[in-house]
C-alpha cells in the first residue's frame, strides 16, 4: 500500500494539510470509509429499532482524525450520496425515505457527533502531536453518545409521536452498544495516530 | 428534458425533492385516519402512475416495516387504537413518498440539484465546484476502500481472528494513505488548489 512517490510537483513527499485538494482528498475518502464500515460491520440484533452498526464507530473516527469541520463534513457527503440514493447506510439502505424514518435523526445527530468529537480532541492534541487513549475516549463518549441521543430522541419522539422520556427510554437499548462502540474508536484513534503519525499533522480544524 | 418511462420520471429532481419537502411538512397536520388513508392513496395513485411493481414499492417501506408495527403496538395501550393508527400510517406514506421521488429520479439528477441548492450557500463558505468533487471522490473511494476491508477481513479469517481493532486500524490507514495519494494527484493536475 505505500505509495511511491513519483511525482515532479515540488511537495511531492507530504501534501500541506491545509490546501484545498488535500481537505477534498480526506473528507471525501472518509465519506467513503464510513460508507465501507457500514457494510463491513452490521450487527442485526432482532427486535431493536435501528440495527447496530460498525457506522457509528466510523463517524467518531471521521471527527477524531479529520477534525470538527473535515469531519462533520465527511458525514454529510456520506448522506449526501444516501440521499441520492446510493445503499451506503448500513444494511444497504439509502434514499431519501432514510431522512424521514424514525431513525433520521441519528444520521443528522451524526454531523454534529463528528464535529463535537473533533473539537474535543482537538484540545487534546498537543503541539508535538501525541494523543492518549483517556482524553479520546472522553471525547467520543460525550460526541459520539451524549450529542448524538440530544438530536436524535427529540427527532425520534416527533417522528413517532412518543414524549420525549419514552423516546429516551427507547433509545437505552443502544446505550450498551454506543458506549463499546466509543471505547473502540478511542482504541482504533490511537492506533492510528501511531501507525500513521501524520494523522496529526495532516489534521485540520 | 430527460426521457423516462413516465410523466412523473420526466418531472425536474428540484420540482420532485420540493414536493418531498412540502409534503412531509404539510403530513403532520393530517391527524385523522380518513385524512392519512387519503395520502397513503394519493402516494399509491403515483407508484401506479409511475408504473412500480407492487413488488419494487413494497421495497421502499419493508426497511420500516418491523419499525412501524413495533410502534403501533406499543402505541395502542398509550393513545389508543385509531390514534396508533395514524401514527403508523404516516411513517409508511412519508417513506413511501420518499422512495416514489428515489426511483423516479436518476442519483445524477439529484446530485446536480444538490449542487444547485448549495449555490446560494457560497455565501458561507460553501464552494459549489468542490462539493462536486467532494462527492465524485467519495463515489470513487467506495470500491477502493471496500477493496481493502475485504483483504483486511480475509486476513483476518485466515489467523482466525475477529477483532474489531485489527480490523479498523488498517482499514483506517489505508484510507489515510489514499487520501494522500488523491490528494497529490489533484495537486499534480492542479484540481482544486
């Protein structure tokens, strides 16, 4: 998979993070990698009313390693190409039926965990680049749990018609999966970031 | 302007995507069972129109059905019988509506409108031409990155492992690296700099 570096341009042996091409390059390959995780990665579990997913692991990651923007921004490529139609949500799903089913408010509370995710690991990278598993994991739970649920009950209750304690109520099935779910990205974040430090450095905000 | 197999394929995706908006709107002030049973005709009326096999449309809604009769069971022994009713029904219309617009408009067609709509986005910060490119990456990533997970599974099988980790890693940076990789090759075709 390394690639070799054969090109003439004259910052052929790292993309600057922050040009237009590499920002397009990274939010766009992510959109694609969160599509590929939910293939990937599909849990059916009989009797709950979305199917746990590999998707939501990829969300966090988006927000973890692209950053707050870059990463809210992948997500909502990812629904762009649902939207049009493409099966990119987990178990094949896709259209624009996706955006107003009960569970449309967990794909847009995903823009806003991706982008909670990334601004709370944003400050905890430091100058040097290292990143640590606690401060990670802390980010991912309040992102990619606590900001999730907070758009996604409300939607879930107005879609449904339920009020929103037994909206939340019904969401506590998920509440086990999430929260394993958050400890692995933290997990995958780290070892990433030390498989291919320049994660960090090509990290933007 | 674009040839299709019925008055409602013809129809701009814009004209389409506005009704699909106009209509989920205007369905949550429909609270009668006669009023919901009407715009679950009216959305039949157009898969007809449309020339859907019943087959195809029953497609569309199977993704909710488990989804729409765990509701309403549950929702009878609160609110009641007719009630529950509605609350189900209008799931099934809006997906339905929702998958009628999806099979009658072609994915370029909603792509180029979804382009269209950003443009009074550039305000904002929003560049029509690069979320145009955003996405035709995207596209492109999926077979490239499906292609790697695939191996990294197969691997995976083969040391008889099943780690969520093992597999997200190098997954991720293989995404990583072609996201460099793109990123040089736009640079070197001076795209998007």
């Amino acid at each position: 998979m390394t690639e070799s570096v054969t090109s003439t341009a004259p910052a052929s042996t790292a993309p600057a993070p922050t040009r237009p091409a590499a920002v397009a390059a990274q939010v766009g390959t992510f959109a694609a990698l969160i599509a590929v995780f939910g293939v990937a990665g599909t849990i059916p579990v009989p009797g709950l009313l979305v199917p746990v997913t590999l998707q939501t692991l990829a969300v966090m990651l988006a927000g973890a390693l692209l950053g707050p923007r870059r990463g809210a921004a992948a997500v909502l490529t990812l629904l762009a190409l649902a939207a049009v139609g493409l099966p990119v949500l987990s178990g094949g799903r896709g259209g624009l039926g996706v955006f107003v089913s009960p569970s449309a408010g967990y794909l847009l509370g995903w823009v806003v965990a991706a982008f909670v995710v990334g601004l709370l690991v944003d400050r905890s990278v430091g100058r040097r680049g290292r990143l640590a598993f606690w401060p990670v994991l802390v980010a991912c739970l309040v992102g990619g749990i606590g900001a999730l649920y907070a758009v996604a009950i409300p939607i879930l209750a107005l879609v449904t018609g339920m009020d929103l304690a037994a909206a939340a109520l019904a969401n506590i099935v998920y509440l086990p999966g999430d929260a394993l779910k958050a400890v692995l990205a933290a997990s995958v974040t780290v070892g990433v970031a030390r498989a291919y430090p320049a994660v960090l450095t090509h990290r933007g905000f | 302007m674009t040839r299709g197999p019925s008055a409602l394929h013809r129809l701009p995706a814009g004209a389409k995507l506005a009704a699909l908006a106009a209509g989920s709107l205007g369905l949550i002030l429909v609270d009668s069972l006669p009023g919901v049973l009407a715009a679950l005709g009216l959305v039949a009326a157009g898969y007809a129109a449309a020339r859907i096999s019943p087959r195809l449309a029953w497609e569309q809604v199977r993704p909710v059905a488990l989804l729409v009769a765990i509701l309403f069971g549950a929702q009878i022994w609160m609110i009641g019988l007719e009630p529950a009713a509605v609350v189900a029904l209008r799931v099934v219309v809006l997906v339905a509506l929702a998958g009628l617009v999806t099979l009658t408009t072609r994915a370029g067609d909603l792509l180029a409108t979804i382009e269209r709509a950003a443009h009074p986005l550039r305000g904002v910060g929003v560049d029509p031409a690069r979320m145009a490119l955003v996405l035709s990456l995207a596209i492109r990533g999926i077979p490239v990155l499906a292609d790697v997970s695939r191996r990294v599974q197969d691997a995976q099988r083969a040391r008889g492992r099943r780690d969520v980790r093992a597999y997200a890693v190098p997954v991720v940076v293989g995404a990583l690296r072609r996201a460099d990789a793109v990123s040089e090759a736009l640079a070197a075709r001076g795209r998007a700099d």
